[in-house]
C-alpha cells in the first residue's frame, strides 16, 4: 500500500529528529529551554536576593537535573537512563495521533518482544539496505518502532490506525506495529492477548489509545521520557522507555482498574508506576497492588492531586507510594523580592502525606510525570552499577 519513495521519506524523516539514545557529553541539549531550563537547572538566577538564603536552597532554581553550566554537578551527568528502564504511564492513554507528542515519544514506548516476531527489512527502498536481522533491524542500539520501518508487515497508514500525519504522509508509530501483530493469541502466556504497546484497563483491549483525546496521559508520557535534543518537549529521564495503561477516560479512574494495570506493569518488567490520579473510590485491590510493587521493587510514584486542598488523594494516600507535589517559579508579574524558586504552586494539595517537592509549571500532574523520570534515573544508575532494586 505504500510505495519505496514513502518508505524511504519515512526513514528519513524519522533520523532527522530522532535523538535516542541520547548522549550527554557536557553540552547541554538544545531543547533545556524555556520552563524546562529552570525545572531541571542547579544554578541560581543572577541578581536574585534569595540567592543568600539557605532556606531558599541558596537560589537555586530547579532539581539539578542537566544544567547550561557544565561545571555544576548534575544527575546526568551520571546517566541519562537506560532503555532497559521502562516507566508505566497509569492515565488516560495515549494520543497517536498527535504529531508533536509521537516526535517525542515513538522512539521512547517500550514495543513487547514476546507478542511480535523479529523485524524483516524486506522493502526495497534504498535506506533498508543498511538494516540487518535481528530485533536491532536499523543498528542503533535498542529496540523500538523504528525496527519496523523497512517491514513490509507494518503498514504506517493502516486501516484501523488512528497515527500521526506530517505534511500529508503517515509516520510509523507503535500503533502501527500493534495492528500488524495483533492476531488474537497471547504468545508471551502473561494473561493478555496481544499486549504489543500496553493495555487499555477501561475497555479491556490492547490499544491504550486515549479515543476521547484528552490528552493527559501523553503530557504525562512526554513529562517523564520526551527525547532530549530534538526539538520537542525534554522529559526527565531521556534515555528511559514507557508504555502506556489507561485506566481512565480521564485522570479520574476508578482504583481497581488503577490496581490492575499496577500488578500488570510489575509483572511485566517495569520498574516506575506513573500515577497522575484521582480515583473515584478506594479498594482493597488497589492498596494491595501498591504493597504488591513496593515488596517487588517497583516505585509508585504518585500525585498529591491537583485541588490546591488539604485532603488526601487516592491512590496516592496508599502506604508505600512517593507522593508528589509541585513548587514553581515566581510569578513573572511579581517585581517585589523575594522572587522565590520554591513558590508553593496554588494547583496543588498540600495534605500531611507529601514525600518531596518537585519544580514544576503544571500542578501535581507535571510533579509527577518529572518526578517518575527522577525515578527512572535512580535506577538506571543502580543498574549501571551492577545493583539491582527488586526483590
């Protein structure tokens, strides 16, 4: 259905933008900009009088993630993450469909061996020459959607696909993978039949995609593992992968779809729970599915909710769950000092339950998405040490 020109515009397009894995080498990524710049830097801004107040972290702006400066000690400067670390994004779903996010998050979703079989590279347009066999087809290091792209299996415009469009031609996304592979058997025997790219918990089938077009669960997705230095968003761990489980039309779910996809995502390899929830109830299943993780090493990290309230949140209010809340820049309106970097940020709870502050310009939601990227790094740089945190 596609011609080799097609194919070939496809390959391109895909290395044009595509940074993963990325390499940090003390340059910082052109993409540490705007927000991000602050929420991840671990210098203080020039000039400003809270500069000279321990309460104040002495000025310093962001979470000391990768800085302009490259003198200052930073977390990647120890690791970017690794792809063997896979962050499970508990929300609304994802949005194929949406250009910008799949830039940043095609290369980064974790595609399930034991559903698929190994890439061919059978077209015949001239850039599949270079690929080989084997599940690393394009040679690039990892495996993901792009060793797909000289297979003639995978349609990147398929009848039943909801994918990206750019300039009038399709982009191969993982939907389009899921849709070649999905013949109704469980080849990997975990319980869920063609589990390619996660698994929707609200509809009970293998395509998390967010059909309401909400769209939190892609900010949430983009928040933890965007690529770094191209040109799109900049999530916290670059090099870390995700799959998304929704669990709700929305960030409201109910808790027990919260706990399937919680034991789901432990069972299957993951190491962080994403959560940016509330939940319309509170179950014995979803208490016991966080006790579940937490004894096998798996992290949930959790939102404190987005009310600007004092009460507490479920599933974040469960025993063993990190629960985040979001400290943001002055307002830029603001010319009085202090002009403080630990502002409380009004869209978000404040209850007695609260592990750590994260700086971050959208509510707990963002809080949470940065901090499971955080999380994503901790144990990529245990793994780089030959330490590995489960049980």
């Amino acid at each position: 259905r596609i011609v080799a020109g097609v194919v070939l515009w496809l390959l391109m397009a895909g290395s044009a933008w595509a940074a993963f894995p990325y390499d940090y080498d003390g340059t910082a990524p052109s993409d540490l900009e705007g927000k991000v710049e602050w929420m991840y830097a671990a210098t203080p801004e020039q000039g400003n009088a809270v500069n000279a107040d321990p309460r104040e972290l002495g000025g310093v702006r962001g979470a000391s993630l990768v800085d302009a400066d490259p003198s200052v000690a930073t977390a990647w400067q120890t690791t970017t993450g690794r792809p063997d670390v896979t962050i499970a994004v508990l929300d609304s779903g994802i949005r194929w469909n949406d250009l910008a996010a799949m830039k940043d998050l095609r290369a980064k979703t974790r595609l399930n061996r034991g559903e698929l079989s190994m890439p061919l590279h059978d077209r015949t347009a001239a850039a599949c020459a270079s690929f080989t066999d084997g599940w690393d087809a394009n040679r690039d290091g990892v495996f993901n959607v792009f060793d797909y792209a000289c297979d003639s299996r995978v349609d990147p415009d398929p009848p039943l696909g909801d994918g990206p469009v750019e300039d009038g031609r399709p982009l191969l996304d993982p939907q389009d993978v899921l849709i070649a592979f999905t013949d109704g058997a469980d080849d990997d025997r975990n319980g869920f039949r063609d589990d390619v790219v996660g698994w929707d918990f609200l509809d009970d089938d293998n395509d998390p995609f967010d059909d309401v077009q909400y769209g939190h669960g892609t900010g949430e997705a983009r928040d933890s593992t965007a690529e770094a230095d191209n040109g799109g968003e900049l999530g916290t761990c670059p090099n870390c992968m995700s799959i998304p489980l929704r669990v709700g039309d929305s960030f409201i779910a109910d808790e027990s779809d919260f706990a399937q996809a919680t034991l789901y995502a432990v069972d299957n390899g993951v190491k962080v729970v994403q959560e940016a929830l509330g939940t319309l109830n509170h179950t014995s299943l979803g208490r016991e599915a966080v006790e579940y993780a937490y004894d096998r090493g798996v992290v949930v990290i959790a939102s404190a909710a987005d009310e600007a309230a004092q009460h507490h949140n479920w599933p974040s209010n469960e025993s063993h769950t990190i629960v985040v809340n979001s400290v943001t820049k002055y307002d830029e309106a603001l010319t009085a000092e202090p002009r403080s970097y630990l502002q409380f940020n009004g869209c978000t709870n404040f209850s007695s339950k609260i592990t750590v502050a994260i700086p971050s310009v959208s509510c707990s939601s963002d809080a949470t998405g940065r901090a499971a990227g955080m999380a994503g790094l901790i144990y990529s740089a245990a793994l780089d040490r030959g330490i590995e945190l489960s049980a």
